[in-house]
C-alpha cells in the first residue's frame, strides 16, 4: 500500500467509528427518553393512587367523626339509664322498708 491509500483507510475507519460513536450516543438519548417518560407515568399513577388514598382517609376521619357522636349519644343514654336504676333502687328500698317495718335510721 502506498502514502496515499494508508491515509484513505484512516479516513475511512475515522469516519466509521465516528459514525457508530453517533449512533450508540442517539441511541442511548432515546432510550434515556423513554424511560424518563416510563417514569414519569409510573409517578403520576402514584399520585393518583395518593389521591385515592387521601379520600378514603377524609371518608374514614368522617366515620369516626360519627362514632364519637354515636359515642356521645351512647354515654348520655347510659347516664339516663344510672339515674333511672337509682330511682328505682330509692324506690324498692322504700317498699322494702315499708313492708318489713325497717327504719331508716
């Protein structure tokens, strides 16, 4: 080979392994693109799932806003209840001690 084709087959591989260096880098841009975007959908089903999770919470804080009413309305009935027991127990201690002539001393 002479000067000249020694130089031609420089330029050529040259030119082919910048050829390919393009090529793997485009390549590589592109799959990096898309998985960005992969990424970025997965995070905005998160969001979504977050969203959902955020509702059911507010739902359940609800729910247990009405319990404690429930709660509420449960201790009243129970206080209605005490006081009832007690005058029935005056009562009956009142027949008891009428019936068999105990003073209430």
């Amino acid at each position: 080979m002479n000067d000249a084709q020694v130089w031609t087959t420089i330029g050529v591989l040259a030119s082919g392994m910048y050829a390919t260096i393009t090529l793997m880098a485009t390549m590589f841009v592109r799959i990096i693109k898309t998985e960005i975007g992969t990424v970025r959908t997965e995070i905005g089903g998160i969001h979504t799932e977050i969203g959902g999770i955020k509702g059911e919470i507010v739902g359940i804080k609800g729910e247990i806003v009405g319990v404690k009413a429930e709660i509420g309305d449960l201790r009243k009935e129970v206080h209605g209840l005490s006081r009832r027991m007690d005058g029935l127990d005056r009562d009956v201690s009142a027949i008891s001690r009428h019936l068999f002539g105990i003073d209430p001393a």
